[in-house]
C-alpha cells in the first residue's frame, strides 16, 4: 500500500514539474489587415494606364525677351522695340501611346509687334536709325516638333475601395526634333520710310524627360524638360532649352483642364536673322484622351 501512494505522489510531481517546463501556448493575434494608400508601402511597379490618344489644345499668353536682330549688325532689345508685351498664342499636342513607348506631335505659334521711338543711334540690318525716328517691328516666333518617348520608370500605390490609386506615376525619357519658323520685320515710319526684314527656319535635336504623377486618378502634374543644340551648318545653328510645368484637373473620365508655365530659352543664329532671349508665360487648355 505504501509503495502504491509513493508511485502516485512521484506521478503527480513529474507531471506538474513537466507542466512548469513547457511554454504556455498564446492564441494567433487576429489580422490588422493590409494597409492600403501612398503611406503603406505596398508599392507595384505597373504599366501607367494611358489611353492610346491624346489631343490638348492650348492657349499661350507669351512674350519674348532678350535681343533680336539681323545678321552683321547689332542686336536690340525687344523692350527697345516694345515687343515685349505678352500676347495671346496658341497650339496643340497631339499624343500616341502604345505599351511603354509614346510619339508626340506639338506646334505653337506666337506672335508680337509693337511701335516704338528710338532712343539711340543703331543698325539693324541696313536700316540705320537715328534717335527720333518711329519704328513699327513684328516678330513671329513659331516652334513644331516631333518626339519619341519611352517609359523608364513607373509606379502606383494599392487601390482603395473604389478601384482607384491614390498616387500613381511615371518617369519618360524623350527624344526627338525641334523645328523653328522664325520672321523679323523692322520699319521706319518717319523721314524716309524703309524696311528690313528676314526670316529663318532651322530645325535641331533635342533630349529630355517627362514626368508625370496623377493623385486620386483626378489631379495630375506635369513636368517636362529638354535641351536643343546644333553646331553651325551652312550659316545656321541653335541652342535651347525647354522647361514646362502644368496641373491638371479631370472632372470626368478622358477629359481634363490643364494649366502651366512654359519657358522656352533659345540662341537662333542664321545668315538672314538673329535672336538671343526667350519666350515665357502661361499657357491653359484642354486634354480630351480616346
């Protein structure tokens, strides 16, 4: 009988000293949930949806700055001529996206004149001109290009509940061409009327970048830069620098409202007509993608 209570009494301390020895096993926290939005950190590295087309006309309301000229004489500043007011341009962007690579039609088209007395002595071209005298100058400043784009970088955050990414963007490397149209008109209205006038069309490559990030599917900014340069061939060459900003707003799908700021910085050199300066202001439309 003793021997039976003592086997229990050994049963009993093992078991409870094997009980103290083994870890407590705590129940699986219940799932937070996956966190969704641009502070989640679940990124995807994904196609940006574009539609296939894309047409956005536009107005700009831009004046040019710096010198203009004709070539062999000295250049004057387009406030000396008073072509430095701002007017109302216009244009259009024409876009075809097809996977990662898009190709984009643009052409704008400014125009400026202005009367003006001269302050002091200057030639322009071979009208010379005396203080006094009254001029009437007109300048066209017209650019066309044609680019290759190619996505090199894109991203967008989870969608919420509706289906929609909070942020989403891309990042495009440009290639293409830049056209010039290029006309200069300077007239003496007092003493003896004469008139110089020349013109240049010159075309040079550019390279660049366009950046994109659209909020909510519903707001968007734009970015884009490129650099234009041709050494001298046959009396011409150029260099330039491209730099535009936009927002945009899309109150329903494929139709949104853009505006921006352009600044176009150019040196046109040619054997007719020359120009050392800018042209800058705002620009505001419409893009309508199909």
């Amino acid at each position: 009988m003793v021997r039976i209570v003592s086997f229990c009494l050994l049963a009993v301390s093992a078991g409870l000293a094997h009980a103290q020895d083994s870890p407590i096993s705590q129940p699986d926290p219940e799932p937070t949930g996956r966190k969704l939005g641009f502070f989640s950190g679940q990124y995807d590295r994904v196609e940006f949806d574009q539609p296939q087309f894309q047409i956005e006309p536009f107005v700009w309301y831009a004046s040019p700055g710096g010198e203009v000229g004709f070539s062999g004489s000295e250049l004057a500043h387009t406030k000396d001529l008073s072509i430095d007011d701002p007017r109302i341009g216009g244009g259009v962007e024409a876009h075809y996206r097809q996977g990662p690579w898009r190709l984009t039609l643009l052409g704008a088209i400014t125009s400026q004149h202005g009367g003006s007395v001269a302050q002091d002595p200057m030639t322009l071209g071979s009208l010379a001109v005396a203080p006094g005298d009254t001029l009437v100058t007109e300048i066209d400043i017209n650019t066309f290009g044609l680019r290759g784009g190619y996505q090199i970088w894109s991203f967008a955050t989870d969608p919420d509940d509706r289906g929609a990414h909070l942020v989403r963007s891309r990042l495009d490397a440009v290639v293409g061409l830049r056209a010039y149209d290029y006309e200069l008109s300077v007239r003496r209205t007092s003493g003896t009327p004469a008139q110089q006038s020349g013109d240049m069309f010159h075309v040079e490559p550019v390279v660049g970048v366009k950046w994109a990030i659209e909020f909510d599917e519903r707001f968007g900014i734009d970015v884009a830069t490129n650099f234009g340069y041709i050494p001298e061939i046959g009396d011409q060459s150029s260099s330039s620098l491209d730099i535009a900003a936009g927002f945009r707003y899309s109150p329903v799908p494929n139709v949104a409202a853009q505006i921006g700021y352009r600044l176009l910085v150019f040196d046109l050199d040619s054997d007719d007509v020359e120009a050392e300066g800018a042209l800058a202001g705002l620009y505001g439309g419409v893009s309508i993608s199909f």
